[in-house]
C-alpha cells in the first residue's frame, strides 16, 4: 500500500467529529477537498451526484471542492482539469 493510499484509507474512516474540525472552518474544508480528490482518483469518469451520494456531502460543498481540485490541477491529472 502506497503512501497515498493509506491517507486516503485514514480520510475514508474519519469523521469530522472525531477529528474535531469545526463546520465552517478551513480545516474542514482541506479535509472535504481531499476526501472528494480521492474519490475522484478511484472512481474515474464518475458523476458530481456519485460523489455527493458517495461521500455524504452537500452538493455545494462537493462543489466548491471540484473547483479549487480544478483550479490546483496540473496537466499529469487529466481527468481532474475543466
């Protein structure tokens, strides 16, 4: 299991309760961020509503966390850029 892996694996049991990230906070959202950028790496080519639906997450925030993946893209990413 690479290093990446096993992060992404931590995220996936995680909960923002038990990591103590306040709603609202830039924590949170870092935290948002990378659990939909590891969903997306898994699951290539899937949906905006697989994710929401996946991971439990407001439609906005699923959102807002494709936008900044997007906007940090680089061109090794492919299917991550606009």
């Amino acid at each position: 299991m690479t290093e990446w892996e096993a992060s992404t694996m931590f995220l996936d049991f995680c909960t923002i309760e038990t990591l103590k990230l306040r709603p609202g906070s830039k924590e949170l959202e870092a935290f948002n961020v990378e659990r939909v950028r590891g969903y997306l790496k898994r699951n290539l080519g899937c949906k905006k509503k697989e994710v929401i639906q996946a991971l439990g997450l407001d439609p906005r925030t699923v959102a807002k966390a494709i936008k900044i993946i997007r906007a940090n893209a680089h061109p090794g990413d492919g299917a991550l850029q606009s």
